[in-house]
C-alpha cells in the first residue's frame, strides 16, 4: 500500500480506492465469473484510475467514475479475446443440419400467413403486437414508445392475440384428407 499511498497523493484517495476494490471485484467476478480474470479486470481498472486520476472533476462521482473504468476493461478483454470459430466444425454442422425443400416450403408458408394475418390488424395492435412479441419489449417501454398508457398496451396486445389466433386459423390451409370415422361393434 506504500505505492498507492505514493500515487494518490492523497488519504481520501487512497482510502477510496481501497474502499470500492471490493465492490469492483464483485461486480467483475459476476461478469466473468471467474476470479483469475475477475482480478485482473479490477487491477486494470485502478490502474486506470489511478493514472487518469486527474480527470476526475467532481470527487462525488468517484464511485461511478472508477465503475465506468471497469466496464470499458471488461469491454476491451472482449475485443482482445474474440473466440475464433473453426469454419470446417461450421460446415460440418450445417451439413449435418440442413433442412429439406420441403421443410423450407413448409417454413416460408408458415411465415406469409403470419405476415398477412398481423398485416390485416388494425395499426395500434400491430404496433403494440409487434413491439412486445416481435421485439421483446416489456409493457412499460411500449407505452413509452407508443405514448400510449400501459393498460391501451395491455388491452391492445391481448385483442391482437385474439384476432391474430382467429386469423390464422382462417388462413390456415385446409386439409383435404377424408378421415373416416370407425364404429366400434360390440
């Protein structure tokens, strides 16, 4: 600790520092989950602020400051460490999962009566439907979104579901196969 001391000029420095490794190492241990990298992520992180110590201007956001610090080293280690994928494993797994023609058909047709039956929904439930279901967002940001009140995204969504349910049943095609119907004989 002399050295720190010797870098932080200050004890209200130093002991802020000392204060947030904790919090820092919790928090890099629960991104990586790994407590070799979680450490290293931490001491970049107070070399960091330590070196660039100067920028800080206001000493209250401190905490936030040395947190952004570690988030930004946490981005680099990414960067750095891109996973490289082997192209001949690829290749054997998309061999070994290629759909047939007629799955793809199957497939393509399933999604152009899906895209007509919301097409055929009035403008505010296929905005609300596609936001919630198509893009995950949660009901809240929706209304936010929308400028709408979360309970019109609610009763929204729940009648574009309704209808989207009796319209693809409508659009489904029909089967032709006659089923016969067994008698049981006693």
């Amino acid at each position: 600790m002399k050295i720190l001391s010797l870098l932080c000029g200050t004890d209200s420095f130093q002991k802020q520092f000392e204060a947030i490794r904790p919090n820092l190492y919790r928090v890099a241990y629960s991104w990586s989950h790994n407590a070799a990298l979680a450490d290293d992520l931490v001491q970049e992180a107070l070399v960091k602020a330590l070196k660039n110590s100067g920028q800080l201007r206001d000493p209250a956001l401190f905490n936030g400051w040395v947190f952004s610090i570690l988030a930004n080293c946490w981005r680099d280690h990414f960067r750095q460490h891109r996973e490289m994928d082997d192209i001949d494993e690829i290749e054997d797994h998309l061999c070994a999962t290629q759909t047939t023609p007629e799955d793809d058909h199957s497939l393509s047709q399933v999604i152009s009566r899906v895209r007509a039956a919301v097409a055929k929904l009035p403008i505010g439930q296929r905005q609300v439907l596609t936001l919630v279901d198509l893009e995950g967002f949660p009901y809240i940001e929706v209304a936010s979104i929308l400028a709408i009140p979360i309970g019109t995204v609610m009763s929204r969504l729940s009648r574009a579901r309704q209808e989207l349910k009796i319209l693809l049943n409508e659009l489904a095609p029909q089967h032709t196969a006659h089923v016969s119907h067994l008698r049981r004989v006693i």
